[in-house]
C-alpha cells in the first residue's frame, strides 16, 4: 500500500472544514485592512531563494532540475516570490501595494509537531511605504488576523537599528554568529563567541539590549541612533492602536535582510515549536533587479495555528435529504435545484436505495429529509420532515426552502 510522503498529512472533510473556517477569518481581516489576495506558482527559480538566503538554503528546499536543465525548487516561503510578481508585474503600479496570501509552502527539513514538510502560511507584503505608520500597520494586521482566529498569542515588537549600531564593527559572518546566540537565547554562548572575536565588551550591552522593554532603556544601552524618531512614532502609534504587545529589542531576524522594525509573535500552549509569526521591514526588490523600494510584510505559520487551537468546530451547513423514489425523480432533480440555488447543501441518493433505506441514512447525516414519492411530485409538494423533532408536513417547495433556511439562520 502507498502511503503518503514523510511530513505531508492528508485532510478529511471535517479537518478541512475547520481549516478552511479559519483561514477565512484570516483573509477576511486582510479585506479589511485592503490588502488583496496574490497568488504565485509553486516552484519558481531556484535562484530567486538562493539570492535572499544563500547556498545554504538548498539543503532545506525540494531542488529539481525540469526538462529544460534549468534548476527549480517547491517554494520554501512566499515573500520573494511575491517581490519578484511585483518586479515582474506590478513595478510601475501605484503605491503602496497592499498584497496578501494563503499558500502552501515546502522544506526538507525531520517533521514534527507543528512544522511538516508541506505547510501553510498566511501572509501580507506592503510594497512602497517606508514610514513609522506603514510598520506600525503591518503589525496591526499581524495581530487581527492571529485575534480573529481565537488563538492564545503574546506579540514582541522590535527595532533591529539597536542592535546594528553595537554590531556595526563586525564583519557580516561574525554578526550572524553573534545573531544566532541571541536569537536563541543563549547567552554563555553568546560570551563565548565575543570573547574569541575579542569583543567581549558588547556582551553585557547585547544582553542588557535583549532585556530592555522601553525604547528609552535600549537608547541608553545602544547610544542614538539615526532611526530615534522612527521608532518612537511605531511604538507610540501601537499604543494608540490598541494592540497589545511588548518591546523586544533582542529579536534577531538577521541584520542582512530586515532592515528596521521586526516582530514575532507565540502561542501560549505550544511547546518549544511556539512561533506562530514572524516579520518586519526589510528591502529585496534590488536583489531580484528590481527598484530599491522599502517592504513590510509577515508570515503566519497556519499549522501551528490550527495545533494551537485544538478541536476547531466550523459552522455547520443544515443538510436536506432528498429521499424520492423513481416516479418522483424528475421532480427531486427540480427540487433539489432550488434549494441548492437558495445555498442550501441538498444530498440526493446516488445507490438506489428504497425510501426506508434512504431514510435510514438520511438520519444519520442530514437535518431535514425532503420525500417526493408519485403523490408529491404530482401534487407540487414535497413531504418536509424535521429529522431532529420528527415534526413533518406537506409543503411546496417554495416553503420548504424556507423552513430549513429558518432552521439554519438560527
């Protein structure tokens, strides 16, 4: 028996149901905020990844070579191929861009709870705003979006201008190096490595930066910096906004690629895989050969999401049964149609079962069954029977549909 690749999953109707009811929410918020739903292939160069992430990454993608010999990969993440649809489509189009998406994405990476080989992102891109507002609204959205889905969340709100002031003096290698201590957490590590950089004058500045929560604690730390306006607008305009949020100066999304605010955010009941968002300002547009134009955009991890929200019940449809017998088919087809086109799921019977039997299963699966024997179909009518009450009554069709639209509104 073939079974399905390592770190994919295969979705039933329920699952699906419930995802979909989520995403919904989250696409929705995007709506309101007037970011516009985009859509990219699912392999793309391979080069479009390598030019942001390095060589490095490939190690992590699903790389082929197509008939052509040219090398492509399963996109692993979605921004670089929406900045190469700007360059590619939409260089010219008035700013700023507000664009987002719902896509499936692929890394070669061991699965485990909450992060597969195949998973999901939300997203938005603001393409063309380079201002303390146009952070602060990415941010905004971010938190609808993960609020209007019911999850548990804490959001940290950074500035990377901090940090690149302390590491100004170290070669790009050494800050990455410096990065992923403090991106861990790591402190002895990070101690150890500065002291063989013989830098060991930063440690206490960097910690004390990772533990500061005010914008005027980190200006002390990390002296001012050019960006001292900027920042203190995008905090002042989240207090006013209403999020709920705390200054994290410590985050580090890799100073080669964000360029100012960053944030992340955590579910509160996920384990050690609890990142469930991640973004920030940051320029690409140039590497792909395009203009030096600023962005702003983030990632939600849909996945881990949906395992933080445990058991999702989506909104059930209320269900006809169209059980009928041969001389009353031609009118079931009919019938069947209409409630269909007033948005009312409709099952007909597809085994030729008799009407005992199709009632039997209508029982189990629908709310209402709609009977249309020879009687009915000659009268117009159809019997409308309550599967939950057990109440029926002879009704034209009309009136049927309206009693189990009734029924769901309720």
């Amino acid at each position: 028996m073939i079974q399905k690749p390592r770190g994919t999953r295969d979705f039933l109707p329920d699952e699906m149901e419930a995802r979909r009811s989520v995403e919904a929410k989250m696409r929705e918020a995007g709506r309101r905020f007037g970011y516009r739903e985009v859509s990219t292939p699912e392999f793309e160069d391979t080069e479009l990844f390598t030019l942001r992430s390095g060589e490095g990454i490939m190690q992590e993608m699903y790389v082929f070579e197509d008939k052509g010999g040219r090398s492509m990969a399963l996109r692993p993440e979605i921004t670089a191929a929406v900045i190469r649809m700007y360059i590619n489509e939409a260089k010219v189009a008035p700013k700023p861009l507000r664009w987002c998406y719902f896509a499936d994405c692929f890394r070669y990476e061991r699965p485990q709870k909450g992060r597969y080989r195949q998973f999901w992102q939300f997203g938005a891109e603001l393409i063309g705003a380079d201002t303390a507002i146009a952070d602060a609204e990415v941010i905004m959205l971010a938190a609808d979006a993960l609020n209007a889905t019911g999850v548990t969340w804490d959001l940290r709100v950074g500035h990377l201008a901090f940090m690149k002031n302390l590491l100004k003096d170290l070669e790009m290698v050494a800050q990455r190096r410096v990065m992923a201590h403090l991106d861990k957490k790591d402190f002895e590590g990070l101690e150890t490595t500065l002291a063989d950089m013989g830098k060991e004058d930063l440690a206490g500045s960097l910690s004390a930066l990772a533990e500061c929560r005010t914008p005027g604690e980190a200006f002390e730390i990390a002296g001012t910096i050019p960006e001292k306006e900027r920042v203190e607008q995008m905090t002042g305009i989240l207090d006013e906004s209403g999020v709920l949020y705390s200054l994290n100066f410590g985050i580090a999304r890799g100073l080669d690629y964000y360029t100012g605010m960053v944030f992340e955010g955590f579910a509160q009941n996920l384990g050690a895989e609890n990142q469930i968002v991640g973004g920030g300002a940051y320029r690409l547009a140039h590497l792909f050969g395009g203009d030096d134009v600023a962005s702003c955009g983030f990632a939600i991890g849909f996945d881990r999401v949906m395992v933080s929200l445990g058991d999702v019940q989506p909104a059930k449809d209320t269900i006809a049964g169209i059980v009928y017998t041969n001389e009353g088919r031609s009118f079931a087809l009919a019938v069947a149609r209409a409630f269909r086109a007033e948005g009312i799921r409709a099952e007909m019977d597809l085994m030729e079962r008799g009407l005992g039997a199709q009632m039997a299963h209508a029982s189990k699966s629908a709310d209402f069954a709609v009977v249309i024997g020879k009687r009915e179909a000659d009268a117009g009518q159809v019997t409308l029977k309550n599967l939950h009450s057990g109440e029926q009554k002879a009704l034209v069709p009309a009136a049927a549909i309206a009693e189990v639209k009734a029924y769901g509104a309720r």
